[in-house]
C-alpha cells in the first residue's frame, strides 16, 4: 500500500475514535455563580445568577440559567457579576513620569529615551494591569510609536501577552507639529514616529489610506494644538475617507472651535471635549456623536503637573486653580448629560500615578463622573455597552448575553449603589478564561 494512503487511513481510524473522548472534554461547560448579575440594558440586578459559559461566549445568564452535569462550577457567593469594564481612551504604550511639571518635555523625554521595542514591552505590562483591573477591553489612541499598539493588539489576540481586547489607532493625524508648540527639526523627525502631519484634504485621504494599510482600526484626529488646526476641507475629507471604509473618527478637541469643526464634519466621538457649549452640545445629541469625557480627579492631576521644589504657598494656588477648573469640567459632563449627548467613559491614562496600577489609575475617571452628578448606572452604560458600541463591537461585548465572549467581572459589594465597588475587582474573566480570582471563596471551583 503506497505510503501515503497509509497515512490517510491512519489518521481516519484516529478521528473515528480518540476525539469522542477529547470533543467531550472541550465540550465542557463553567458555570459562574453570582449572588447578583447586573443587567445594565434594563438597569437591574438579578438575585443568585448563574452565567453559563462555553468556548470562551456565553450561552446563558440568568437567575433560571440550569448548570449541565459536567460542569465546572465558580463559586463567587454573594458578590455582583457585570459585564467587563470598558476603556473608550487610553494609551497603553505611554507612562510618563508624574512630577516634572512639563507633559510636552515629559512626553519628549519618553521619544528621546525609550525605543520602540521598549515602549512595546512597557505596553504589554499596562495590557495585564488593565485587565486585571476589570478592563477587558479598551480603544487605544495613538501615542503608541509607529504602529506599537496594532503589534501589542495582534500580540494579545494571538495569546502571547495578557490584555484586554484592543481597537487601536495607529499614529494620530494632526496638523504640523503634532500635539507640540515648537520642535527641533531631530524633535520633528521623532514626533513623527507618533503623528501624521495633514496640510491639506489629499494628505488626510492619504493618511486614513495608509492607517489602515497598517492596521487601524479607528482614526484618531488632533483637530486644535500644537502648530495650529485642521481646516473644514481636510477634516471633511478625512472623515470621508474613514467612513468610506466604515471606520470610525475620534476628534482631539478641547475648546469650541474645534467640537465645531469636528461635529461639522461628522465625527464620530469628541475626547475630553472640556468647554463646550449647550448648543453645541445638542448637535452632537442630535448626530449621536460620543462624547468621551477625559477627566482626572484633582489628587491625580496634582500629582501629575506637580513641579519639583514647589513651595506650600504654590502648591496651594495649583490645588485651588485645579478645583476650579475640575467644577467647570463637572459642569459641562452634567449638561451634556442632560442634554442627551451619548456617554463613553475613556480615562485617557498616560501617566504613572505613585502607588497605583494602570488599571487602578484608570478606575479613578468613575469618580470623578459620579462627582459630575452621574448616577452608578449612567456610568457603567458609559463603561460597557455604550462603550462597546462607541468601539463597533457592541456585537461581541458590553453586555452578559447569550451569544456575547465571556468578558465579566465580579465585585464584593452592589456597584448600582456605590461606583466605588469598581475599585474592588475580585473576579476577572476574559472569553472564558479567569485572569484573577480574588474571591474569598477563589478555591471553591467544582
């Protein structure tokens, strides 16, 4: 008999009777207990829940969920199960010194001093970090060298980092300069590495062309700093080109004239957005346009523009000028709030906090919206389905659905009530796969 049919037959007779054994133990489900699952659709939370998983997606949550014979079963007693927790802003390839009262040199600094293997591998650390915190998934926006973040996003997907779902950016498109006033020309050459620089409504089609020749998911805009701002042709066709390829824009805009250029051109989500008016505010309502609301606590924002030698009298107008400012910031998220303006939560985290993860410094942005007025549920909408949908994968996660990956996590006590749970994560799970289990009863897994 020819060699090769051999080898045919040989590997039928093995399909035909090892694999009943293997297909039966893959077939195998986990059953998660919770003693409340928060359903954040309808705003309630269902009493001695069971989230029914297999092959990494749910198949059934509820409080009449039936666990198969065979199952294996996570006991996390009395705490809250919810969907994973969303970041709709972050940078997971920067973490800047706190403390040196510059963020332009700081910023500098990390381009000078760290290559881009380094800054690769400083990503994949703040990847865990972030998940461990309950962030399983997260869309990252630019700052990332050439192209770090879509090497960190394949890496995480393909099992060889741990970290959250990744929608990425690529190098953001801004006008010259990037986010910087003034530049060296060797300063120019390696702001480079981190924006696209657009003069003109060709350049930006151009430049959406070759994001997404190198794997953007979203394009990410810097419409007003640095050397000036987008004219209403090039942002036009920028926007144009990224929805021609049902890809979404996310616009860098801080003061009104430049929510107007964006909204004008039909953006898909302003970041941080912090003085904006009410009529404005209604049009991005009435366009659906996201609102992702940047917004540090005023502890974390000292820490982070705290200059070295500083005396007690000057550290005291900076906290006085930064509660100020952090009323007028609380002020607009409120408005927009109530003006119907749809909500995604982004912690825009780029610096190292002293004592805190960078999943722990990106959990303090529910603080500072409960401090804006928003109640417990308006936020965690913001941080899982109205995240999800900001990112186009509202299909896949944002909610615990039969049908959706298995993205939950678990805290002690009833995050309806108190926002300040989500700074308790106990239980991690992402596509089926427990990356922490803090739980009192972690061992009880039958």
């Amino acid at each position: 008999m020819p060699r090769a049919k051999r080898f045919v037959l040989l590997a039928a007779a093995l399909l035909a009777t090892a694999p009943c054994a293997t297909l039966a133990a893959t077939a195998t489900a986990t059953a998660v207990r919770c003693g409340h699952l928060i359903d954040v659709k309808s705003g309630t939370a269902v009493a001695n829940a069971v989230v029914l998983v297999e092959k990494g997606k749910i198949t059934a949550a509820g409080a009449e969920v039936k666990i198969p014979e065979g199952a294996k079963t996570i006991d996390l007693g009395q705490s809250t199960c919810l969907p994973g927790l969303i970041d709709s802003h972050t940078h997971l390839l920067s973490n800047l010194p706190s403390g040196l009262g510059d963020q332009q040199g700081a910023a500098m600094m990390m381009y000078t001093q760290m290559s881009l293997a380094q800054r690769a591998l400083l990503g994949a650390a703040m990847a865990r970090e972030m998940l461990e915190a309950g962030f399983t998934a997260v869309r990252d926006l630019g700052n990332s060298g050439h192209n770090g973040d879509v090497a960190l996003r394949d890496a995480i997907r393909d099992g060889w980092v741990t970290g959250p779902r990744m929608i990425v950016s690529t190098r953001a498109l801004s006008p010259i300069g990037g986010q910087f006033r003034r530049l060296s020309p060797e300063g120019a050459d390696l702001v480079r590495l981190d924006y696209v620089e657009v003069t003109s409504p060709e350049e930006g089609r151009r430049a959406v062309k070759q994001a997404l020749f190198d794997g953007a998911d979203v394009i990410k805009l810097i419409v007003n700093e640095g050397g000036g701002t987008f004219s209403p042709e090039d942002l036009k066709a920028i926007v144009e080109e990224a929805h021609r390829a049902h890809r979404k824009v996310a616009a860098h805009a801080m003061a009104e004239a430049a929510i107007t250029l964006s909204v004008d051109a039909g953006v898909d989500s302003i970041e941080h957005g912090y003085f904006v008016s009410d009529d404005l505010l209604r049009r991005m309502a009435e366009k659906k346009i996201y609102l992702v609301p940047t917004d540090f606590t005023v502890d974390d924002f000292e820490a982070v523009i705290r200059r070295p030698g500083a005396t007690a009298e000057d550290e005291k107008a900076v906290r006085e000028r930064l509660e100020k400012m952090s009323a007028s910031v609380h002020d607009r998220l409120a408005r927009a709030v109530k003006l119907g303006v749809p909500i995604a939560a982004g912690s825009d985290a780029y610096y190292a906090l002293p004592g805190k993860t960078r999943g722990q410094a990106a959990l303090d942005m529910f603080r500072t919206y409960a401090d804006a007025g928003l109640k417990p549920l308006d936020i965690l909408r913001a941080a899982t389905m109205n995240a999800a949908d900001l990112l186009g994968i509202a299909d896949r996660t944002g909610t615990l659905e039969a049908g959706k990956a298995a993205d939950l996590i678990a805290v002690p006590g009833d995050p309806l009530a108190d926002i300040k749970q989500l700074e308790k994560v106990e239980f991690v799970m992402k596509g089926g796969t427990v990356v922490r289990n803090d739980h009192e009863g972690a061992g009880k897994v039958r």
